[in-house]
C-alpha cells in the first residue's frame, strides 16, 4: 500500500529535537500531551514535534480508536489525499479509501513520526494549571498513572457517546447504537432508527444480508444530505416495498419481542428482533467542562481563540469535532487535520515552551 514516497517526504520534515522513542521518558515533564489518537490528535502531535517539541498521545483504547469501530466495510466518502496527515501521503488504488486501508496508513505514519503513543491508557482528571499539568491515567487493569505536561491539546472527538432516546427498553441487550457487520442479523427483523447517512448505509447493508429492514424516521423524508450514491438507493428500497418506513414516526417503548411505534396514523406494535438507534453521537461535555473549558449557547461552542485554538483555561488548546460543540456534522478528518498546524504555531511562539 505504501511506496518510497512516504519516507522520503518524511525526510523532507524538520526533525524533533529529541527522540521519544529511543528514550521514552528522558525528562519528568512534556511539552504537549495530546488527549486522544485519532487523526486529529496524531495531526496535533506530529505538527509540534516537527518543530521540536516533546510530545506524548494518550487513548483510552487504540490507535484510532472511533475509526477502529467503524463498519468493518466502510468506505469513506471522500477522497486519500484529504484524509493525510504530516505531510505524509496515503496512497491508494480506490477513488475513496476503505476503513482499513485508513487504519494501516494511520499506522504506518505513527511509526515513521515514532510518535509516543500511551494506549488504553484512560484520562480521569487533568491537575495543575497552565506549564505544570499533571494528567491522571488509569490503565485497562485499574492501575493509576501520571503524566506531566506544560501544554494540553484536547482531541477527544465524539464517537464515544451516543445521544440516547430516553425510552422505555432502550437498555436492551438487543438494542445497539453502533452498526458493524451484517452478517448476524440474517433472516431477523430489525429497526433501523434515523434518516442520515449512518442509518441509510445500515438499513441497505442489513436487507442485502438477508434481514427484514424497517426504517423509522421522525422527519418527513431521507435527510437531503445524505450522500448522493446512497439516498437514491435506500428512497428506491423503500418505494418498492423492501424496506418498510414510517416517516413523521418515533420509537416510543422497546420490548423484548416488539417495538411501538407513534405514527402520524397512531400506534403500531412491529415485531422485531434488533434496534440500530442510528441517532448521533456528542462530545464528552462533562469531561471538558471538569478541566475548566466553557461552553455557550445551545450549540455549546467552547471558548476559544479560532487563530490558535486555545481555550479559556491557559494552556489547554482543543482540536478537531470538539471545537464545534455540539454541531459535530461541522468538523471532520478533512478539517479538522490542520488544527494541528494551528496549534503547533501558537505554541512556537510561547516562548515558555521546552525552557530550561
């Protein structure tokens, strides 16, 4: 997948100033520890060590971890080259990549950058105040870590929690608000709960795997902007009866062996074996607002400056979806790649930063 290019343009990159990998720990403090190993966050850590700064990733699970938990067939809809990061290219034989061939060339570009990566590593608590942070971890198996930075960059995305329904049933074993594979629901009946992208792609691949598909969605029609190449395809499956759909409808109770649905026309009771609540995810707020960061209106946009994308808590810098508070269809890989570069600059020109 990969070809000489890719070192050589890593050649072509300023060095960092001292190696994290030949020597994890050489010093009792960082310059920037990076909350979260998605792309963004991968972005924010390479951009400042390319200019000499002492970086460390922390995750609570792996290397890209919301794009790990993706469909396993994804294909994104867009195209390599706006998917790079560090200067790095992500050569591929497809007009638009697939999830694993992202995942590999995420891989390959944390090696070449040997960028300090502390997976499954949970952050709880952030102490301490601007250039003498202490960031709290703990481990897969409870135990409690720490690591000190001067700098924090927040990169924690959003895939993470999902916006719940706040119905009777919704705690059901059946009930599931990621979509991964088909292949389980062949011969089932299954609810597929929206009217975006997520929902239409999951509704399509579940009735080409064999399972009886209803779609329930409380707007009036598919989303008009679902991707152009699927909203035909699902609004045709719907018009000839194979997948059914109850528009201006919502799930109100979820049972073992049914659903209840409120219609423009009343009440109806579905038998069904499986509920996808394709209904959206939102940033970990709580967490945010713990470290000190702000957020206003109903949006919740947290405070910060749009040139160097810090907070209002000094020293904490904020990338990638998270940066749009709560309208999440706004910031994506595309964009969201180059806060890293923002970020990157602010910090050069603090002079306070890897003084001795």
């Amino acid at each position: 997948m990969f070809d000489s290019n890719a070192e050589s343009v890593l050649n072509l990159t300023p060095e960092p100033t001292l190696d994290p990998i030949a020597d994890p720990m050489p010093y009792d403090i960082f310059d920037l520890l990076v909350v979260g190993a998605g792309p963004t966050g991968l972005a924010c850590a390479i951009e400042a060590q390319k200019v000499g700064f002492r970086t460390v990733v922390v995750d609570k699970g792996c290397l890209c971890n919301s794009l790990f938990h993706y469909p396993a067939h994804m294909t994104f809809f867009t195209t390599p080259e706006l998917l790079e990061i560090g200067d790095i290219p992500f050569p591929s034989p497809n007009p638009k990549p697939t999830r694993d061939e992202a995942l590999q060339y995420y891989r390959r570009v944390a090696e070449l950058y040997r960028l300090d990566l502390r997976l499954y590593q949970s952050v709880e608590r952030v102490t301490g105040f601007d250039e003498a942070f202490t960031v709290h971890t703990v481990d897969r198996f409870g135990r409690a870590g720490e690591i000190r930075s001067r700098k924090l960059a927040l990169s924690t995305g959003y895939y993470d929690l999902p916006n719940h329904m706040g119905i009777a049933g919704e705690d059901l074993s059946k009930v599931h608000h990621y979509y991964g594979d088909p292949h389980p629901y062949f011969e089932t009946d299954v609810v597929v709960i929206g009217g975006k992208n997520s929902a239409a792609i999951a509704a399509l691949e579940l009735w080409r795997s064999g399972a009886r598909v209803t779609l329930i969605h409380r707007d009036s029609e598919i989303h008009p902007h679902v991707k152009y190449w699927i909203k035909p395809d699902i609004e045709n499956r719907i018009k000839n009866g194979q997948i059914k759909a109850y528009f201006r409808s919502q799930v109100e109770e979820i049972m073992p062996d049914t659903v209840v649905v409120r219609t423009p026309e009343g009440h109806e009771i579905l038998k069904n074996d499986f509920v996808f609540a394709m209904t959206g995810y939102h940033p970990d707020f709580e967490f945010l607002e713990g470290i000190g960061v702000r957020f206003e209106g109903k949006d919740r946009l947290p405070v910060c400056a749009p040139e160097t994308l810090e907070s209002n808590v000094p020293g904490v810098y904020l990338a990638g979806v998270i940066v749009a508070g709560s309208r999440t269809n706004e910031i994506f890989i595309e964009n969201g790649r180059f806060h890293g570069r923002l970020i990157a600059s602010a910090l050069a020109s603090n002079k306070k930063i890897g003084a001795s």
